[in-house]
C-alpha cells in the first residue's frame, strides 16, 4: 500500500508533467517499490537502475571510473554521478539516486556500516546527503528508501 509521501510525490510529478528515474545499488530496488506502490505512477516512473556493481554504476549510468579510484562507490561524487546519470539515460526531468553500506558486513571505520549517500538530480542542480542509519540490513535499507523519498520531496518543492 503506498504511503502519503509516494502520494504527494505522484501527484507533484503529474502536475507538472516530469518523470522519474532512479538508481539504486544498497536499496536493490526499494525506492522503485514504493514509487510504484502508487496507482498511476507508470504517469511519472520512467525507469528504475539497479546499479549493485561498479561497473553497472559505470556501464548504465556512466559514472566515471575515476569516481571509484578517488571517493568509492558509497561517496557523494558517486550519488551525483549516479542520479545525473539516470536522469540523462531515461531523458527524465528527476532523477534520484541511493548508495551506501547496508551491513552487516562491509563497513569501515571511516564509512561504517548505514553510511549511506542519496541525491536527486533536477533541471535546476543536483543535491546530495549523507546519512547514517543504525539496525540491521532490512532497516537500514528502509530507512534509506524512506530518507531519498523526502529528499526527493525536498528538492521538487524548492523546485516550485
């Protein structure tokens, strides 16, 4: 069942005639989900990415290999380079981006597990956010769907 923030967001893109793409690797698809859970959304929902892999990163939406070498796959450049990407390959006016340690492995003392970075690519700019979320792998990639979804909102009401 879709939520009020799926809703407002349908409703926003609608009215103004704009798609959405997204690109997600530590969500696998969660952030697609819930955009979808929303009756209509093939309106709005142009393409989801599920980039788990540096080279699908690279390959889908061309992220620089430099990206990689220079911040890693969970890094803002990387979250930037993704949404702009996803944006650029679906010809959509949004796009929005996840990357991040969902645990319980792979983390590091400098980017722990639950860092996460999230942007959202629009006709006026991109913006990105690091977050870091506590729980297990399931919690951590709700609570980064549901964090993208609001930046997401965020970034389409400073839009006008």
């Amino acid at each position: 069942m879709a939520g009020r923030l799926e809703e407002w967001l349908g409703g926003h893109l609608t009215r103004r005639r704009w798609h959405l793409a997204t690109a997600e690797s530590c969500t696998g698809g969660l952030v697609a989900h819930r955009i979808t859970n929303v009756s209509g959304s093939s309106g709005y929902f142009e393409r989801g990415f599920i980039t788990y892999s540096n080279e699908a990163k690279m390959e889908l939406l061309g992220v620089p290999e430099e990206v990689f070498i220079r911040h890693g796959a969970v890094s803002e450049p990387c979250a930037r380079a993704m949404a702009e990407g996803a944006r650029r390959a679906a010809g959509s006016e949004a796009g929005l981006s996840v990357t991040g340690i969902a645990g319980p492995a792979g983390g590091t003392p400098e980017k722990p597990v639950g860092t996460v970075f999230m942007a959202v690519a629009l006709p006026s700019g991109t913006r990105c956010r690091e977050q870091h979320f506590l729980g297990d792998r399931a919690r951590i990639k709700e609570q980064t769907a549901e964090a993208a979804l609001r930046l997401l909102r965020e970034a389409l009401e400073e839009e006008g």
